[in-house]
C-alpha cells in the first residue's frame, strides 16, 4: 500500500483545507499586528472579510460541486444482472460509533442507504464494502464494523457481504478490492459513491482495470441555484471544503498516475 501518499495527502489537506486556511491566514494577520506590522496586518485582515462575505454570499462550493456531480447521470439505467454491487466506505463517524456503541454515520449515508436497496433489488449479487479505516481510540474497530452492524440492523445477511479492511483511501478501495474480490473479465458490477467522488473513484477502477457502472448518490448540489445569493457563510463554506477537497484529490491522483485523466469519465472498456 502506498503509505507515503496517503499520510502526504493528509498534511497537505490539513494545510489547506478552506476551513483551516481561513484560521491560519488570521493568525498570521495577528501576528503581523502584533509584530508591528499593523498597515500590512490590516491589508491582510480586510482581504479576510472580504473573503469571508464572498463565502457567505455567493456559492462557491456549489460552483466546484456542480460539474462533478453531474458527470455521471443520477439514476443510470441498469442491466437486469449485476454481478456485484460495490459500496465505498466514507458515511461511517468511526470514533463517535466506537464511543457511543451504536451506528453513527455523516451526511455520505445515501451510500448505505443506496448498498441496501441495490442489495434487495439483486439478490444474486456479489456484495463488497470496502473501507479499512480504524478509530483512533481502537484500530481494530473499523468502518466496516459499522457498515456491518447497519445492514445487520436493517435486515441483510451480512454473511453474503465482502468486506475488505485494508484499504484506508479510494486508491486502495479499488487497487484491494480487486485483490478481495478478484472479479472475472466481462463482469457488470456497480459502484455506489458520493456523486462529487464519483469521477475520482471512477477513474482509479478503471486504472486498476475493473470497469464499473457509477451509481452516483448523495448529491449537495441542486440545478438551478448555483447561481442564487444567500446569507450562510456555514453552509457554503462546508461545501467550499468538500469540493476544494474533491479537486485537490483529482489533481493528486492524476499527478501520480492514480487515474488516466483529470476529471476522469467512465472506463473505455466499460462492460
């Protein structure tokens, strides 16, 4: 697994992360006033207001959001088998679980919600959930732990479900999920992600050479409104750092050789 990507990727995103930068920026801002610098730390602090007033009125998250959610349809039409269903791990609050012994989950839970319908609807399907990531209160309690007490509680036989524990990145979702499942040539299988993500994800299966049909869910974004004033500097801004975050990781993986394109489409060899 390539440990140096993913714990560069982190640092680079705790730098910059929209949320973070804001913070970072500021305290530089107060350090130049402090320092003496009090004509610069002005400059540096109104450019901030001004910034914080453009998250607040326009929405830019949006802006980043809307064209990767609408590179795949929502909705796609599907064939009447599917060979396997895959599920990418991300909806589970994995400390917050672990703490409070029950399934917690973020706002990604569509994808759960999405597995568990694809999984009624195909019953004859492979089922995958791939997602390795532990809690930093227990390691060894892990996203797929979560995953497993859910679908246990809504009803699946979580003993016809593939989980595979390793992977702590989408990268490693794909490049050991195709290692766990070993799928056949000419196989349909199905991969359900955040509608944002879903090009990223896309593009490392396709790398890794297994093609997938994208079933693109959880979208932030709604036609129409990307271009309406508001007042939710909260709101936009969450949304600011989820699609700077996205781009980041597209850029990184394209950079790296992860995926074949920047904004990756579906695979060539598609089934």
């Amino acid at each position: 697994m390539d440990s140096a990507f993913y714990w560069v990727s982190k640092l680079v995103w705790d730098l910059f992360a929209p949320d973070h930068l804001l913070l970072i920026l500021l305290t530089l801002v107060c350090g130049l006033f402090w320092s003496g610098y009090q004509q610069i730390a002005l400059y540096g602090f109104s450019a901030l207001v001004f910034l914080c007033w453009m998250i607040t009125l326009f929405p830019v998250g949006s802006w980043l959001l809307l064209p990767l959610e609408t590179k795949f349809p929502a909705n796609p039409p599907l064939p009447e088998h599917l060979d396997g269903i895959i599920m990418l791990a991300g909806a589970e609050k994995i400390d917050a679980s672990y703490a409070w012994q029950q399934v917690e989950l973020k706002a990604y839970s569509e994808r759960a919600l999405t597995f568990m319908q694809m999984a009624r609807k195909y019953p004859d399907a492979r089922l995958v959930f791939t997602g390795g990531l532990g809690s930093k209160q227990d390691k060894n309690f892990q996203e797929a732990d979560i995953a497993s007490q859910l679908f246990e509680q809504q009803g699946l036989d979580v003993g016809k479900i593939e989980f595979e524990r390793r992977s702590r990145n989408t990268y490693e979702n794909a490049l050991l999920g195709k290692e766990w499942v070993k799928p056949k040539k000419g196989e349909k299988w199905l991969l359900i992600t955040s509608a944002s993500h879903m090009s990223r994800a896309v593009g490392v299966f396709c790398r890794v050479d297994w093609p997938v049909i994208p079933y693109p869910v959880d979208h932030w974004t709604v036609p129409g409104e990307s271009t309406s004033l508001g007042f939710a500097f909260g709101e936009n801004l969450e949304q600011l750092t989820y699609g700077v975050r996205e781009w980041l990781g597209l850029a990184a993986y394209h950079i790296t050789g992860k995926t074949s394109a920047w904004v990756p489409g579906a695979c060539s060899n598609d089934p």
